[in-house]
C-alpha cells in the first residue's frame, strides 16, 4: 500500500519505518526541513534501539522517503498518518494546533478517498475535529480514525511489530477494510485489532496511560509505607505480581514516572474530567504522589550530610527517564540535579545516551564524565536515577577506591540491601529498610 505520515518524531518515524518494512511504500513528511535533510542523508534524529538497521535498509530499497513537501508526500496515497506533537497548554490540555494545521491544509489537496489516521494521542472528540478542519475544503470522500499508539520508548520497534492489540476507532466499514488490510503481517499470531468508535478509542489510549501511571504510583505509595513500617517492596511485588489478576508488569517503585507520555496524559486526562465537571479523585492523587516522589531522595541526601551540601561533589548515574532512550522529558534526575544545585553541592553526572540533552539545557551548571567510574572520582556519594543495566553490576573494588564514602541513594533499586550491606555501604533505597 502507498502511505503518508505526517510528522517524524518518535511514533511517526517509527510508525513509517515499521510500515515499509512490512511492504509499503512510505513517504514521511515534516516541516523542518533540517530534520528531513538530515534523514535523507541517512542520519535518525533520535536513539531507538533496533530502528537504524530498518530504516537504512527501507531508505536503501526505496520503500521509505522525506520530504517536506505535504502535496507531494500524500500523492497516491491510501492512508495518512498523523502523528503530531500535541503538547499541554498552560491548563494541561492537550494542544490541537499543529494536528488541526495539517488537517486544514489536507483538504483542498486531497484527490481520491483516503483514511486520516490520528496516531498522537488525543483528547476525546479530536477525529470529529480532524473531520471538519479537512471536509471544510475537501471535494473527495474520506474517513478519519483513530489508531492510538501504545509503543514504548526504547523498545518501540519490538512494540510496534509485535503489538499486543490494534485499537482502531471508526464506524467506516471502507476505512476498517483498509486498516486490517495494513495491519494484518502484524498480528499474524493472533493478536486482536480491536475495532471502536473513535471516542472510545481516543479514550482507551488516555486510560492505559493513566491506569499505568496509577499502577507505578500505588506501589510507590506502598513503597514509602513499607520504608515506614519496616517491610521489603520487591517482595510485595513479588507477592502480588504472581496473582494473574494484578500482574508482574509496571510494579516497580522508584523515584516515580516520567517522560513524554504518562505525565502529560494523566494531566490531560484529569483536565477531561474537569471539562466535562467530573471530579477524578484517583488521578489527582496521583498527580500529586509523583511529584513528591520524584525527589524523595533529597531530604534524605541532605540528612546523612548533617543538613549541608555545601562543599560536597554528588555524583549521578542516570539522566535519560528510562533506560534506552535519550529522552530527558520529565526525567526525576532533572528535578534532583536542581535540588542538589539549588542545596549547594556540585554535580558530576553520567549517562550513556543522554548527556547531550542534558547539556543544552544544564550547561557548565554540572560536570558531564565521560565513563560512569569517571563520575565518581572524588565523589561523596552516588545517586542512582536511572537503572541503566551497566550500573547493575559495577567493579565495587574500582567504586570504592574512587568514591570519598561508600554511601549510595539508589532512586531504582538497582542492588540488593543485603549484598550492600556486606559491601560496607551506607545504602538508601525505595521502599526497603536503610
Ligand atoms: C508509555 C506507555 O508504556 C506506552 O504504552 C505508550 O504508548 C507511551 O507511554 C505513549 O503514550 O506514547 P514510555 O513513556 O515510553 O511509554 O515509557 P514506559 O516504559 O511506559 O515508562 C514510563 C515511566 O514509568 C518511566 O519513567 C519509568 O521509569 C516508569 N516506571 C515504569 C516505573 O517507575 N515503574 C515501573 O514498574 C514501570
């Protein structure tokens, strides 16, 4: 089939290379014309694992192609992608501005029945929107769906290839004809395309989010509680993953979720349920719990320095808000670095993929090392923000000639207390005893 996809950030980008490697043949279109020179000079803007060995073989076999040009990269084509920023305006609702630009401007261009397929996520209502801004110049007939995104940074291509289900919101049954046809070498093993009205579809992709984001927040609640009453949260976790109802996934306690996605749906969904005067109390909650714990470890950090940071070298490992990404987007490990600056103590960091990111928006205000042991030289204690796997199992020996004290403030439990307590560590963690 001949596809179009309308923005090349994280899920357009991923969504049109996985797409040309099923067969189709793909045109991604985006605005800014250095974005679109650099990939077609063969350069991906981000780091997604797995994606350049698909993207450069596509790009080689001519089934995948940029422009900037929106005439151009719709010519043909059967289905049009949209997969737009829609960042939180100032009273956290999603802003349509850019999605509803490139709806206006599809309409007079249009010259034979196409889908429209909104891939951002979008507030409920947003495909009825898309509907009018495109039929407000449009002389063909089309559809629009919704066919929200459920990837996840770092592992987008396995998510996308693999999808645990395809959401597809329409009540078209032309447009449900084309979409099977387009995810069908998708979920050859059996996996559901779960077929919805557009409100409801936008909805689902607001409600795993919020569900997830509340599912990490209730264990870092139980997390703060079992520090309180002297319990272990990895053996909660244990003991109620295993129950096929809650499940193992998304148990883990940390220092709270961050990113692109949980922190900006959970606000534009909680600001739905303000629009439509409905009280959502679950999710404000959660709300506020993330926020407190992003940087739970701070008081902790100042107590076991007598309440002074002054003077003091805090080394951190972790920047990115997740392993296998070099997205920085909510990340705790911003929030904790401005503590530790604004408490007076300098900060040596370290991160394998995201010191870039870091530096455009930190500066010199930090030191960036250019190996994790190098961040701790002369350091009077590690901060643990992100679980990155080359942290997990360290050469203490080289740790503890390099580190002033053998303290640790691990915001992802990334060691076992028992084995830090042989090491002669001080160790602090989450939801586990001191
Ligand atoms: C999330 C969803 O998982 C995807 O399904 C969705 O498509 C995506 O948002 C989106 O809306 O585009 P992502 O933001 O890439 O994906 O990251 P996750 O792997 O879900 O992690 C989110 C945050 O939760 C991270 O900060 C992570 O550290 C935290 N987390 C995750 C925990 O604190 N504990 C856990 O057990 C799991």
């Amino acid at each position: 089939m001949k596809l179009a996809v309308v923005g090349t950030g994280y899920v357009g980008l991923v969504t049109g290379t996985c797409f040309a490697e099923t067969g189709n043949q793909v045109t991604c279109v985006d605005i800014d014309e250095r974005k679109v020179e650099k990939l077609n000079n063969g350069i991906i803007p981000i780091y997604e694992p797995g994606l350049d060995v698909l993207f450069h073989r596509n790009v080689e076999e001519g089934r995948l192609k940029f422009t900037t040009d929106l005439v151009e990269g719709i010519k043909g084509a059967e289905v049009i992608f949209l997969a737009l920023p829609t960042p939180p305006g100032e009273d956290g609702s999603a802003d349509l501005k850019y999605i509803l630009k490139v709806a206006s401007d599809l309409g007079p261009i249009l010259n034979q029945y196409v889908v429209v397929v909104d891939k951002s996520t979008v507030p409920v209502g947003t495909a009825e929107k898309v509907h009018a801004h495109i039929a407000d110049n449009a002389k063909v007939e089309f559809d629009v769906v919704s066919n929200p995104e459920f990837l996840r940074e770092g592992v987008a291509v396995e998510d996308f290839m693999k999808p645990d289900r395809v959401v597809i919101g329409t009540r078209s049954e032309r447009a449900k004809g084309v979409m099977n046809r387009l995810y069908a070498p998708l979920v050859r093993q059996g996996n559901p395309v779960i077929f919805m009205d557009e409100r409801s579809a936008e909805m689902t992709k607001y409600a795993a989010n919020a569900f997830l984001a509340t599912k990490i927040t209730f264990m870092n609640e139980i997390a703060n509680l079992c520090e309180r009453v002297g319990a272990n949260v990895d053996d909660i976790r244990r003991g109620i993953g295993t129950d096929s109802r809650i499940g193992k996934r998304f148990l883990f306690a940390g220092i709270g979720y961050g990113g692109s996605c949980f922190p900006k749906d959970v606000q534009a969904l909680a600001k739905t349920a303000q629009d439509y005067q409905y009280d959502f109390k679950v999710l404000k909650s959660v709300m506020q719990v993330n926020y407190s714990q992003k940087t739970k470890l701070i008081p902790q950090i100042v107590e076991h320095f007598d309440g002074n940071l002054r003077g003091k070298t805090i080394a951190v490992w972790g920047l990115a808000f997740k392993p296998y990404t070099d997205d920085i987007r909510e990340a705790p490990a911003l929030d904790n670095i401005k503590a530790l600056l604004e408490a007076g103590a300098k900060v040596t960091a370290y991160d394998p993929e995201a010191m870039e990111n870091v530096r455009n928006i930190l500066g010199n205000q930090i030191t960036y090392a250019h190996t994790s042991y190098a961040a701790l030289d002369d350091a009077d204690a590690l901060v643990i923000m992100t679980e990155w796997p080359l942290f997990r199992t360290p050469d203490f020996d080289k740790m503890n000639l390099l580190l002033k004290n053998k303290v640790i403030f691990d915001g992802r439990n990334v060691y076992e207390v028992d084995q830090m307590r042989e090491l002669g560590y001080t160790y602090y963690s989450i939801g586990r005893e001191a």
